[in-house]
C-alpha cells in the first residue's frame, strides 16, 4: 500500500480491499475462462459485491481489468512544480510530482503478474493501456512545458505562443492550460524539450515499477519512484563532471 496499514481508518482499508477483490476477481475469470466470460455481474458475484457497488469503483469491466490510470496530483502540487518548486532541479522536480500522484494509487503488487498475463493474452487491453499512458507522458509534457518557459527566460523568447498557458492566474485553470499547451511533434525548442523530459520521466518510472515488484517483503512503490529518481539525478551528476 501506498501508506502503512496503522495510517489508515477502517473505511479506507476496506474500499482498498473491496477495490482489489474487484479487480482480482476481474483478472481471475480473463485469465480462467476468456475475455469474452468477463461481465460486471460474474465481477460482481464473485468478488461478492453487488453490480452497483462494482461501478462505484470502476466505470467499466475493463477499467477494472486495466487498474486505476496514471493521472497527475491536485491542481496546488502542478501550480507548485510549475513555479520551480520543492528544489529547482527539472528531473527531481518531476520525480517529487509523480510522487504526489503515486501515494494516491492502491497499491498492489499481488495483481501484477495476473495483469501482466491478461495484457499479453488480450492485445485490445494492452493497446487501451498504452494509449492511457501516452494521453499521461502528454499531460506530464505540457505541465512541464509551462515550468520552462515560466523559469527560464531564455526559453520564453522563441517560443512562440507557448508561453501562455503558463499564465493561468488560478488553480482551477491549470486543467485548461495543460490541455491548450500539449507539445507538437517537432515543434520549438521549449515543446521539444518537455517532451524528452517527460519521456525520460516516465522511462524511471517504468524502472520504480520493475524494482517495486521485485521486492521482497513489504514496500511502498512512492519510496522506489524517488530511489529511482535519485538514481537518475546521480547519473546525470556523474555524465556532467
């Protein structure tokens, strides 16, 4: 779990269980009996819950099947990285952002090998994740986007127009500033560069992931997503002296 088992209220202990016998049950019929067996109602009955429980946590029997998508923290923590915080440092930033987003998910490792094989075995699944993973690496891009030509003058000038999403005065338009400001293909320098900071970030992400699974015992993913982070900020170190 993303926080120790005494942080937590009996409430939030049980909608995580209930979350991952959901899930578990889901994963188990893909892999026992097929796809095409997977119904919210079979979901439902054998994760022992009724079918309008099933969608108070997920909106659909592949959501279900998938997990819970990346999606970025509260619109302060964005406004937060955007203004150069907590240290300065681009790549620590961004790890110290994901973090933010990762002590929401649930966490559970005991699903990632059932998930791993529906994936492989259903490529319509595995396409459906990887789009909602590419629709995340550009929303990560355009938050980073308007970090840079916030805090780096030099990259304001020559940009063009995208130095303005990063002018959203409240919180509440950070949505809309991400959205208008998804880097291009190609595009200038600045849109050039937050996508290749965001890809290199989701590639340590993808690093946490595999070192979180191979642990033994217990282990949260948000402390491997910054070892790994850590780990990335050392190589660089190492490449610059």
């Amino acid at each position: 779990m993303s926080v120790t088992e005494p942080e937590l209220g009996l409430r939030e202990r049980k909608r995580r269980a209930t979350k991952a016998a959901i899930q578990q049950a889901a994963l188990r019929i893909a892999i026992d009996e097929g796809l095409g067996a997977v119904t919210v109602d079979e979901i439902s009955r054998r994760a022992d819950v009724s079918p309008r429980t099933f969608f108070n946590y997920f909106a659909s029997k592949d959501q279900a099947l998938l997990g819970e998508d990346p999606t970025l923290p509260t619109d302060e923590a964005v406004d937060a990285f955007v203004a150069g915080l907590p240290s300065g440092e681009l790549m620590s930033d961004i790890g110290e952002l994901l973090a933010h987003s990762t002590q929401e998910l649930i966490e559970d490792r005991d699903l990632m090998p059932e998930r791993q094989q529906v994936l492989k075995e259903n490529p319509q699944l595995f396409g459906q994740r990887m789009a909602s993973m590419k629709e995340f690496q550009a929303q990560l891009a355009a938050v980073i986007m308007r970090r840079l030509t916030l805090t780096d003058p030099d990259q304001r000038s020559g940009s063009g127009d995208a130095s303005e999403p990063g002018d959203a005065s409240e919180p509440g338009d950070a949505a809309e500033a991400d959205r208008s400001s998804v880097p291009r293909a190609g595009g200038t320098e600045l849109e050039r560069r937050a996508r290749l900071a965001s890809l290199v970030a989701m590639a340590t992400v993808r690093h946490a992931w595999w070192e979180w699974s191979a642990l033994e015992g217990d282990g949260r993913l948000v402390d491997c997503l910054r070892a790994s982070f850590a780990d990335l900020g050392a190589l660089v170190s190492r490449a610059r002296a």
